[in-house]
C-alpha cells in the first residue's frame, strides 16, 4: 500500500506509525500533491480516501488523477464531506467552510459525474446518513468528557472556546438541515 500526502508532518507521522506496528516493508508513504502525484499511470488496484478530499482545491484535478493511478478494472473509493441535498446558502457556505478551512464542497451528484467524465462506472454515490449523528457525538464528548484536551490544545482561552463551540453548532444544524453530509462513493475504472 501507498499513502501519498503533501504534508511533510503527515508522512512522517505514517512512516513512524508503521514502524511502530512492524508494517513498513508493507506499507510506504510518497510525499506529493494529490492531484498531481507523479506515481506511473494504472499502478493501483484501488485509490481510496476518507474524509479528507474536501481540503483539496481542484476537486476535477483529484478525480482526474485518481482514475489515471486506477489500473482498468481497478476501485476508486472514497467518502468525503459534501454539500448535502437541502444545499447551502452563499452565507452558510462561507461559514462552514472559513471554519473547516476548506476551499470548497463539492455534491454527491458533482463527484458522480466528476468518476463519470474520467472512465469510471459509479457503482455507489450516496449520503452515508453518519454525518449528522457524528457531530452530535462530538459535541457530546467535547461537553462531557474532551473539555480540559481541547482547552490545552488551545491554549485555555476561553473565548476561541467559545467561539469554537458556536461554530460547531452552527454546522450541527446545517448537517440536521441536510445541508451538509458524508458522501459514499465507490466507482471501477472502464
């Protein structure tokens, strides 16, 4: 397996987790941009991400490449936060995403016709229906159990705590809405 990422802190992080757990002869890291990672064309039997492509800019640009890593017959498969089927306002897309830090979201249908347009056949697209339920989990364990953690992560002030919470209610009701959501998809190279 090979896990491609361009963040130096990130590769090196894997390579330590899979030194620790005896996995390196089995498991290696390239540092590179996704969306142009120079590894050989149809070299993967399978290109999988998780929750992590919502960060990536050019979102045609990562599929394009992923189907080009795919051998032919090969599994494109990944989940990733999307703008769910209620949609976002201009206003809560600006918000949720100044918080998250991502440059854009992309749809369910977007990233079906994005696999289509690239050779691919989708063979699932959906709404994992797990988005919502997580973050009330989330909220639920900051407010009962993670407090002190997240207050030394951010050096106790108080008031980015505070701020912090807001937001995540914010985007709590936004996955409630159906505005926002965790996209399923598994698509095979033609």
């Amino acid at each position: 397996m090979l896990g491609v990422d361009a963040t130096p802190n990130v590769v090196e992080r894997g390579r330590r987790y899979t030194d620790d757990e005896a996995l390196s002869e089995r498991v290696t890291f390239h540092l590179a941009d996704v969306c142009d990672t120079g590894l050989p064309d149809a070299s993967a039997d399978f290109v999988w991400g998780e929750d992590a492509w919502c960060y990536v800019v050019d979102k045609a640009k990562l599929i394009r490449e992923a189907a080009h890593l795919v051998r032919r017959g090969g599994t494109v498969a990944f989940t990733d936060w999307v703008e769910g089927p209620n949609g976002l306002t201009d206003d809560e897309a600006e918000r949720f995403m100044r918080f998250m830090k991502f440059p854009n979201v992309e749809s369910i249908e977007g990233y079906g016709a994005l696999l289509v347009e690239n050779g691919c056949t989708v063979a699932v697209a959906e709404d994992t229906g797990r988005f919502a339920p997580h973050v009330d989990l989330y909220l639920q364990m900051l407010d009962m159990q993670l407090t002190s953690d997240a207050l030394r992560i951010i050096g106790y002030d108080m008031d980015l705590m505070q701020a912090m919470a807001g937001e995540m209610q914010f985007m709590q009701g936004l996955a409630h809405a159906g505005k926002v959501a965790q996209g399923l998809f598994v698509a095979r190279k033609k």
